[in-house]
C-alpha cells in the first residue's frame, strides 16, 4: 500500500515562509558579518608592544581597549631585551601588515627577523652584521632601516652606530650615516623620501636630524625652544601621518622629568604633550663610570622616564611609554591626544615591561567571521525563526 501524506496548507505555507526568511537573512547575514568583520577591520584599532609578562621577551597584539591580548611571535628566546636601552624599538610592521621584523636573540647575537604572520614562517634579514636593533619599515614597503655598527669599524675597536637601511630581501645593505658616537632610531616620513633621527656626539648636545632616505642632504631641525629648556633628546622619534611634525621624548633636566613633545619638521610650532613634576622617591644613578665612547646620552634624576612614541595612522593619538621606575624595571604604555588635550590613559600597566608600541596595519586584521561568530549569528537567527 502506498501512503500518502497530506499535509495542512497553512503549515506548508508557513514552513516555506520560515525557510525562505531563513535563507534570506542567512544570505543577507552572512554579507552583513563580512562587512561588519571589514568595517571592523578598517576601524579596528591594536597595538603591538614587546613584553616579558610571560618570562621572557615576546611580542603582543591588543585592541587598543585593552582587549583580544596575542602572542605574536611566541618564542622561548627574548625578541627584545634590556641590553639595550628600553626605548629602543623591538619590531616594525609591513605596510600590508602581512610581516612582522623584529629583533631576537635567538641564534646568539641581537638580529632583525621577518615573520610571515600568515605562515608563522620567520627568516634572518640580513647577515652582514654582528647586531641590528631599531628596524623601521618605510611606508611604500620597499625597504627596512636599522641601526647597527659597521663591520669594519667594530675590528677597528669604534663602537660608533650607524643607521642602514635593506631592501626587504636582505640582499642589499647600504650605509646612510656617517660616524658618529650615536646614531638613534630611524623614523620614516609617510612618502618614504626622508628619515628623522636623533644623532649624538661626543662633547656635543643631542640633535633631531632629517636627511633624505638616500644618506643625502642631512639638515638638522633647528630646536630654539629645546636649547632655552635645556632639554636633552632622547633617542627615539616618529613622524606624524601628515609629514609635517615629529614626536620625540625630551628630558628637561632642571625639573628632573621627561616630557613627550612634537615640532614641525622645519622647527616651528614646538608643543609639550605630558604635564606634572619629577616624581620624587625613586632616582636613577646620579653618576656612572665614564665609558670609552658612551652609546647613548646618560641622564639622571628624570623620573619618571617618557620614551617611544608611535603616531596613530589617523594622526590623532600618539602611544608611548612611561615608567616611573629607575632603568624601566617596570613600564606600562599609554595613549594621548596628538593636541595634548588630555594627560593620557594606559593601554597596559602593572605587568613588568611593556615597551615599543607600534600601531598595527589595517591588513593584519582577517575579515573572515570566526567559528563563534558563526554560531553565534546562526543561534540568534534559530530563535527569531523558532
């Protein structure tokens, strides 16, 4: 006997409705979350920082809200130490933010790796030199520069640092600065044109520097306000989106603080983001044993210590860090208005140290729904339907 099943109009009808609205919303949904996930990607905000919260040094990634903490780089061995001065940048993103250099220690010497943050591939940059620190990828992503010492120089017994830059192969190496005792953290302009840094000499003030990305036409910034504060560069500056200021830190030795500030690359429109007073109670050194030919400028009594700046793509915010402990024992980042409108807030502080912010390609993001979200979307949609 063959059965047949009727059904009641009104249920098919309304199971036909259910499926179709079903559908729909599941398609329409579906292209909804993909751009929700690339709204989210063009407006989301994270910043990576070097960090020994775990024990040694790795690199991190964070909303800038404090949120969706990650190891980056993930690796036993520091991609980032206190042997070198604490503002000393560890890593640098591609413009695509698809790679990731960085420095690490983990063939022996300080060296500069690139990771491939889709594949988790790492590879040495360059192998011409004993160490490399400071690596600054330029924003038309065609070459990453870096500081290190020149290879002759070193079997010479000079200790001088230079700046270089590499196309991102490795495969070339050129020499921009001349000798010098300190040579600081290379810092692009939006064009790839021009490079700012700090440079340092024996028996001299510290100097904000721009030259073109060749080595050619070097000009120093001229730093009237800086001279009647008496401030010292530290070493380490970023250019802002627009190509016309420069964030640096600056130590004022007479109120014993550091300030973070900006000026016009042409040296007007000098501005003081950070406000208050030394913090009293805790000093660094007042006096260290000279050395040969110093690597950096020793400073004193400032506290707390105010150091690498990262200028947000959108100009508006700059990241740096703060440490009110001697030699950055402890350091913590922050974020304030580019304007100085406000004291600043902290992203991350009270874990050990947390230093080198750089802000985070837009490319790094994936516009992909992750599996939750799409069990998520779907429960949300079962229940509408049931």
């Amino acid at each position: 006997m063959k059965w047949i099943r009727i059904e009641n109009p009104f249920f098919v009808m309304k199971r036909e409705f259910l499926y179709t609205v079903l559908g729909a919303v599941l398609f329409v949904g579906g292209g909804l979350l993909f751009i929700d996930s690339r709204v989210h990607a063009a407006g989301s905000e994270r910043l990576s920082f070097a960090s020994n919260r775990a024990g040694n040094f790795d690199i991190y990634v964070m909303d800038i809200n404090g949120e969706h903490l990650r190891n980056v780089t993930n690796h036993p061995i520091d991609e980032f130490g206190t042997w070198v001065p604490s503002w000393v940048p560890a890593h640098t993103w591609s413009p695509d933010g698809r790679f990731l250099a960085y420095v690490s220690k983990r063939d022996g010497d300080f060296k500069i790796y690139v990771m491939d943050t889709r594949t988790k591939e790492h590879r040495r940059l360059i192998h011409h030199h004993k160490s490399e620190w400071s690596p600054a990828w330029s924003p038309d992503g065609r070459w990453i520069a870096f500081v290190s010492q020149s290879p002759e120089e070193v079997l010479q017994g000079k200790t001088t640092d230079h700046i270089y830059k590499t196309d991102v192969n490795g495969a070339h190496v050129f020499q921009l600065t001349d000798p010098g005792d300190y040579h600081g953290r290379p810092a692009w302009s939006p064009d790839s044109k021009q490079i700012a840094f700090f440079s340092h000499k024996a028996g001299e003030r510290s100097s904000l520097y721009v030259m073109n990305s060749d080595g050619k036409r070097l000009r120093r910034v001229p730093d009237g306000n800086i001279q009647a504060m008496k401030g010292v560069f530290r070493s380490e500056c970023a250019w802002s989106p627009d190509g016309k200021q420069v964030a640096f830190s600056l130590s004022v030795p007479q109120v014993q603080r550091d300030h973070l500030c900006v000026i016009d690359v042409d040296g007007k429109n000098f501005r003081q983001l950070t406000r208050g007073g030394p913090i009293e109670g805790e000093k660094i050194l007042e006096k260290r044993e000279p050395v040969k030919e110093p690597a950096f400028p020793l400073l004193t009594n400032a506290l707390p210590w105010i150091g690498s700046p990262a200028w947000s793509p959108d100009g508006k915010r700059i990241a740096y860090v703060y440490s009110h402990r001697a030699l950055w024992q402890v350091a913590d980042i922050y974020i304030i208005d580019a304007e100085g409108n406000g004291p600043g807030k902290p992203l991350v502080e009270g874990v050990g140290q947390d230093l080198s912010p750089a802000w985070v390609p837009e490319g790094f993001l994936s516009v992909s729904p992750s599996p939750e979200k799409q069990t998520t979307l779907w429960g949300k949609l079962k229940q509408k339907v049931d």
